[in-house]
C-alpha cells in the first residue's frame, strides 16, 4: 500500500517536475508518506523512475497485445499495433514530460529510459516480424533494423510530419506504412 502511494506520487511529481525538477522531498509530500519511508522502497528517484517506466510497459505490450485480431493478416495487425503503441505514447503524460524534457534539458537518466522504452517496442515488432518471416509471408531480413526502420519511419509521420502537415488519419498511416515499410518485405 505504501509502495503504491510512493509510485502514484512519484508519477505525479514527475509529470508536473520532470526528472531533475523531481526531490524525494516532493515525492514524500505528493504521497502523504515520510521521506524515510520512500527509502525502505527505494534507493533513489531514478529507481523510483525506473519503476514506473517498468509498469509503462507491462501497460504498453498489454496494449500491444490486446489490439491484435487472429483474423486479421499480419500487416494489419503491425499497423494495429504501432498505431495502439504510439497512441498510448501519445497520450501518456509521463513519456509526454520525458521527451520534453530530454528535447530541451538532455538529461542523461531521462535519454536513457526513453531509450528502454524504444528498445522495448523495437523488440516487440522485431518479434512479429520474424514470426511473418518464419511463417513464409515476410521475405528473408533483418528483423531487428526493420523493426527499427518501422517504428522509426512511423514516429516521424505520426510526430515529425505534423509539425507542419496536416495530420494522417489512421487510414492514410496504414496505406504509408504498407506502401514504404511492407511492400518491401512481402513475399
């Protein structure tokens, strides 16, 4: 239970501080505990931070997980996937302060575990990928740089583009995606 309430506050003040702006004073306070108390958990904010980004994503593969449909082919279910992964990227206020503050800070912990995250999703399509491979509806390639390639090409239409475009609706990411990315690694 205390645990939890020393997770929930460091959430907190690390989406209204950022990480260097973040004390476990502040955490101590948001959870209503004593600064003693948070260190029977946790050594120091950056394990408390670790943590979090642990439980972000368990949450992300779940979304990952629950957006695919067995009936629908492959490249759908990887547009499906990128397009839950993102979202909740998107939408989740922490990733949202931890880029910011990465882009404008450079902060070597937060480039780091923004880094994890990555990796993590990297891996997770680089896992579908080689199971199309294995199944003879992929051709022969590197999953891992084309796992790389796809979340990398996805996050610039999804961010980088509208900074000055018009957003793409799902419908129009999903043709992108097949025209670059899946065109090329069908069999």
């Amino acid at each position: 239970m205390r645990k939890e309430s020393i997770l929930e506050g460091a959430y907190e003040s690390f989406v209204n501080f950022g990480y260097k702006g973040t004390t476990m004073d502040k955490v101590a306070k948001l959870a209503n505990v004593g600064k003693g108390t948070i260190y029977n958990f946790f050594d120091t904010k950056e394990e408390l931070l670790e943590e979090i980004v642990r439980n972000h994503l368990k949450e992300l593969k779940e979304v990952a997980e629950n957006v695919e449909d067995k009936n629908l082919s492959l490249e759908e279910n990887l547009e499906r996937i990128l397009y839950g992964i993102f979202k909740f990227k998107k939408e989740n206020q922490l990733i949202i302060k931890l880029v910011q503050e990465e882009k404008t800070l450079a902060t070597k912990e937060v480039k780091e575990l923004l880094f994890k995250i990555d990796e993590e999703i990297i891996g997770y399509i680089k896992t579908r990928i080689q199971e199309g491979i294995d199944m003879g509806i992929l051709r022969e390639c590197n999953s891992e740089v084309t796992a790389f390639v796809i979340m990398k090409m996805y996050v610039a239409l999804i961010t980088d583009w509208e900074v000055k475009n018009k957003s793409f609706t799902r419908e129009e990411l999903l043709e992108l995606f097949n025209l670059y990315i899946l065109t090329g690694i069908k069999k």
